[in-house]
C-alpha cells in the first residue's frame, strides 16, 4: 500500500541540532517551532527547510510546522548522544550533482521556467559547497554523477567549485561519469582538474581516520558493482590504524534485481562486502 510521505520530518538530526523540512507552504507566512525556538519563513522564495542549532544531546523533541491556509503539522524525535572522545576529522560528502543538467527527475518533466542562466544543479552544488566550507571539512568527497554528462564544460565547472575546498577533493566516478553519452573520458578529465581519483581504489589517511574510496561504476552501464574491490577494501581498512570510512557511489540493494530506481550493487555481492568489512574492521562507517 503507497504511503505519502509525512507533512514534515527531520531530514537531519545530530547531538545538538537538527534539520526540519515540510512538504507543503501555505498561501501565506509560515512558522516553525521546535522547544522555544520559532522561526518565521516567508513563502514562496524561502526555503521548506529550517535547521535548529543549540539542541540538547540524546533528548525528545516536537517540530511543529504552522503555514497559512493549512492545518498545523508536527513530527517528534530524538537528538542523538553526543558521540565519545574527541573529533578526529571532519569529512563533507557530495553526491549527484549532475552538473550541466538543466530538468530534474526520471522523467525529465520538472524544469525552471523561464529558463535561467545558470541550472538549478548547479546552482544547488555551489550552496552545497558554501555550506560545507562554513562548516569547516578537512576533506571534501564528490562520491559520483559529479557531471550530468562527461564533457570538459561540466568538468571544469566541478574543478571550480571543488577549488573552495582546504585539500584536493576526491572523486569516485558514478554512472554518468562513464555513461554512454560521455564525450571525455572521466577519469583522465578529473585527474587533469587536481582530482583524487579513485580507479579503482583510493585510500586517505588522515587525522586518526582511514578514508577508502571505491569506484563502483561499470562502463555504460548504471548499475554498480563491488566484488572486484570487495578483498582490496577490506585490506585497507583492516590496517587502518583506528576507524575507517567506505565511501560508495552506488546503493547497495538487499535483492538480486533493483526494486526501485536508481539501480545499485547486486544484493549478494553487497552482503559479502558489508561481510568482509566488518569483519576485517568493526569500526567501519559506510557511506
């Protein structure tokens, strides 16, 4: 049975702050509350979006959402315990940028009109590059569909925005990257704008974190694959000093076949990854 997806959620939620979104705006100014903080939004150019910062650690909370015209809307949660020790590094992930791409969605129906100068995505990548570099990463990952189509315009568009970031940022190529339609084959573009490739493997040491990077796209294909990095992987995290993080493109699904768009990394293949990572080290992240 189809579900809708709820009014308002936490899209993001941390020790002491949280990211509340919502679905609809009303026909006049909205209002966001969580505890004693109240945010007020004006539709249509602001966005659905509040994040909440000076939260308290591991306790409950209730996001109330009223707009105009429409019924009062809620969702409560919970902040997550202030994790142990001292913060080692701080890592920023991009993903599916699609650089170049003028429409969103599958279907490719969902367009800007009028037609602006500069497309949403990458408009949308630059803010995404702002607000990391404000929060202040130590590395910066684009983990794939960095272009919409692998040509040098979209590429050197990427190198610019990378360039804000403290260390060369590392790439793993996705299913656009190598799609069929490419014009400029990916890894050689990115290596040529500074990137850290992965091909098939990267592997990053840094401030007490072992960052592993693989690349899980197959040539002119969409789906992933994983069992040709899955032992070299688990190597590498196996030495790692302390934690580690895996960083993937593609999803891993849970079934042979995907049951949703887009396509990942075959079930049994990604359970003998997961299988071999955690074995080789338990204090792997994912991502």
């Amino acid at each position: 049975m189809f579900r809708p997806p709820p009014e308002v959620s936490v899209f993001a939620i941390g020790d002491t702050s949280a990211q509340v979104v919502w679905r609809k705006a009303g026909r006049g100014p909205t209002t966001v509350r969580l505890g004693d903080s109240v945010v007020a939004v004006e539709p249509p150019d602001a966005p659905a979006a509040v994040i909440f910062d000076g939260l308290e650690p591991d306790t409950p909370y209730e996001a109330v959402v009223e707009r105009e015209g429409l019924p009062p809307a809620q969702h409560g949660f919970r902040t997550v315990a202030t994790p142990p020790g001292e913060e080692l590094c701080r890592i920023a992930t991009m993903s599916d940028l699609h650089l170049g791409c003028a429409y969103f969605g599958y279907t490719k129906l969902i367009r800007e009109r009028p037609r602006p100068a500069e497309p949403s995505a990458d408009r949308c990548a630059r803010a995404a590059m702002d607000e990391i570099m404000a929060w202040g990463p130590d590395r910066v990952v684009f983990k794939g569909d960095v272009v919409h189509l692998s040509q040098d315009e979209t590429w050197d568009l990427a190198a610019e925005i990378a360039s804000a970031a403290p260390q060369p940022v590392a790439l793993l190529p996705g299913n656009h990257e190598v799609g069929k339609k490419r014009l400029v084959q990916a890894t050689d573009a990115a290596r040529h704008r500074g990137f850290a490739v992965a091909d098939p493997l990267e592997v990053v040491d840094h401030g007490g974190v072992r960052m592993v990077m693989a690349d899980t796209s197959v040539d002119g294909e969409h789906e992933g694959r994983i069992d040709h990095v899955t032992a070299d992987a688990a190597d590498a995290v196996r030495d790692a000093d302390g934690p580690a993080v895996v960083l993937l493109h593609h999803n891993l699904q849970t079934t042979r076949y995907p049951t949703f768009k887009p396509p990942g990394i075959r079930g049994d293949h990604a359970r003998a990854f997961l299988d071999a990572i955690a074995s080789a080290n338990p204090a792997t992240i994912v991502t």
